[in-house]
C-alpha cells in the first residue's frame, strides 16, 4: 500500500513546468530539510521546504549498511547530491544516513 501524506501535492505538469527553476534553486551541495510524503521498496519520497513544486528522492542506493527508510511524516535533513532531469526529482542523500557512515 503507498500513503501519501502531501494533500496539496503538485500535478505532475506542475513539477515539469518547473523542473528548470527548481534544479537552479537546489544545486548539487545544497543542504535542505523536508517531510517524508512517500516509502516505497526502493527508498523515500521528500516534500522539499522551501521548494513547492520540488520532488525529492532518497533510494536505498545510499543507504549504508544498518540504516533505516525515516518514517512517513518523518521531518528530514540531507543535501542534494544529483538532478535526475528523465523524471523530474532531486535525488537526496539524508544526514540520518551520512551519521551512520
């Protein structure tokens, strides 16, 4: 089952129509905090403060060994560390991650 905790979430045009601002706003090193909106097998969904129509993404990929997937509604820290310009997200490495490291 996937929740969606981001009533007011952006339609995807939304976020396409400002892929270009959103990726100009958020360049690779920036720190950022959020809320988890999305837990799916492959990693977390992230509500980007600060950034209304941007869609982060933290995969297990980066996840160090013993490390968890944060809680639905989970407030979050991480820095962006790619732009994945195919779907239009911000990928995210989370600070609760680099402390397990």
């Amino acid at each position: 089952m996937t929740e969606d905790v981001w009533p007011d979430k952006p339609s995807p045009e939304q976020i396409r129509r400002e892929w270009s601002a959103t990726a100009s706003a958020l360049p690779v090193g920036t720190r950022i905090t959020g809320h988890v909106f999305s837990r799916r097998p492959f990693g977390v969904f992230i509500r980007i403060d600060d950034a209304p129509n941007a869609v982060g993404l933290a995969d297990i990929g980066s996840m160090p060994p013993g490390a968890s997937l944060p809680a639905l509604g989970a407030q979050i820290s991480g820095e962006v560390v790619w732009h994945a310009d195919h779907n239009y997200q911000v990928r995210i490495r989370l600070s609760e991650w680099l402390d397990h490291g």
